[in-house]
C-alpha cells in the first residue's frame, strides 16, 4: 500500500465531467493531490490538451508517481481510477468484506454486500449511465439552436418519439429496479451494500444526484430520492462539493 508522503497523486479535472467522484474519493481517504483544470468550450467538448494527458483526451484521469517513479502512469475510466485508488491508499473501508466467516475463496461464499459493490461499480457506466445519457441527448434535440422555429416541431417529434419508445421504458425499469434494491439493501441501508458508505456508492452517486436534478425523484422513487440526500450529508461529499466550487468557480450536478 502507498504511503501518502511518497505518492503524488494529480486529478485531470473537467467543468461538467464526471471527476467529481474521484475528488469525493481523494477526500474520503484523505489522500493529498493536486487538480489541474480544463473548461470545455464552446461547443461542450474537452480541449485538445486533455489528448496531451491521456489519447482520449476525457476526464476523469488521474496521473499517479510513486516513489523513485521516473514518469507517473496515467489512469483513464471512473471504476479503474476508483479502484486503482483503494487498492493503493487505504480503502479497505469503502469495500465490503468478502467472504462470510469460514467460507474463504468458496464459490457462492461471497457476502450479498461485496456481491452489490461488484455489481454496482459495473452498473453506474454500463446499464445507467447510457439511458440518462441519451434522455440528455433528446433533451437536446428537443430545442436544437440555429433551427427556424418553424421547423423545431420535426426533431421535437423524432426525439420525442424516441424518447417514448425506447428511452423513457428503459430508464424508469432501471429506477423501478434500484428502487427495488435499496429497499431490501443488507441491514436497511440507506446505501446500496448497507450502511455504510462503499466505493460502489461512489460510483452511484454522479448518475444519481444529476438524475435527481434533472427529474426529482421524490414522488415516484422515495428510496432513491433518500439515497441522494444521504450521499450529499457525507463529509467528503461535502469536501468535495466545495473543491469543486473553489476549482471550477461553482457547482452543478448535471450530465
């Protein structure tokens, strides 16, 4: 495990990205870094010195230089950077314990928590974030700049067609599902693996908190809506939060 004295650990951070996770991360661990920040322009897109970081020129990536490192090694993608941290800097706390007493490295011996915090670092990228992604994109089509206005009733249409058939469906069954899972969470939760705060609910909390913002779950997702109050009480939530408005200037949950 790294010590905090010998490892210099430096966050690519991006106005409206996803890097407000790993800040919340580096906070909860108290590991000391560094942000270096890039605003996107005029057209949303991330400027080309991102490309001199990492070749995908996107955020979050962190750098990482151990002690006698000749160069850093560049970490890109949320749940890589995420785990890559814990495995390095204490976070044993944020990850559920394994196997249940006397049922070491058995199949099927795992604990229902650790089996929701593998689950839930894959789940937040790969089944949730596409469809707010893409009900983000309608929501765009929907008013797209430059267009007469007596042509915006076509894209209107086409995305609102889009939206009813294939967006909307999918992303209420994905609320109906993690509604579902935070009422039987392990001891009550109020967090995905229980009740305690994990690396998964790191990974959570981005789509979450901009869904929140976007389309307030109160009313249909009393659970859900519950989970992201409890995620914005967190302490290192709270630190990260006003890195952030002290980096970027303010603060916006949104896609």
């Amino acid at each position: 495990m790294a010590t905090t004295t010998d490892t210099k650990v430096t966050l690519y951070w991006l106005d409206k990205s996803r890097s407000q996770r790993i800040l919340w991360l580096l906070e909860e661990l108290n590991v000391p870094y560094e942000v270096k920040t890039f605003k996107r322009g005029k057209d949303m897109r991330a400027p080309k010195e991102l490309k001199e970081i990492h070749p995908l020129g996107k955020s979050p990536v962190i750098s990482v230089r151990g002690p006698g490192s000749s160069k850093p090694i560049v970490i890109a993608e949320s749940g890589m950077i995420i785990e890559y941290i814990c495995d390095h800097f204490g976070g044993d706390r944020l990850i559920p314990t394994r196997y249940a007493d006397g049922k070491e490295k058995q199949i099927g011996g795992e604990t229902e928590e650790w089996l929701r915090y593998r689950y839930y670092m894959h789940f937040a990228e790969g089944s949730l974030m596409p469809f707010l992604v893409f009900k983000l994109v309608t929501d765009t089509v929907k008013n797209p700049p430059g267009v007469p206005f007596f042509l915006k009733p076509i894209p209107r249409l086409v995305a609102g067609q889009i939206e009813d058939q294939f967006v909307d469906p999918n992303l209420f069954r994905t609320f109906d599902f993690l509604e579902d899972q935070l009422k039987t969470a392990p001891g009550g939760g109020p967090f995905f693996c229980g009740d305690k705060v994990t690396a998964a609910d790191i990974m959570m909390s981005f789509p979450l908190v901009a869904a929140n913002t976007r389309m307030p779950l109160q009313e249909k997702y009393p659970h859900l809506a519950r989970y992201v109050e409890e995620i914005e009480k967190q302490d290192g939530y709270k630190r990260a939060i006003a890195k952030i408005e002290e980096v970027d200037g303010t603060f916006e949950a949104s896609l």
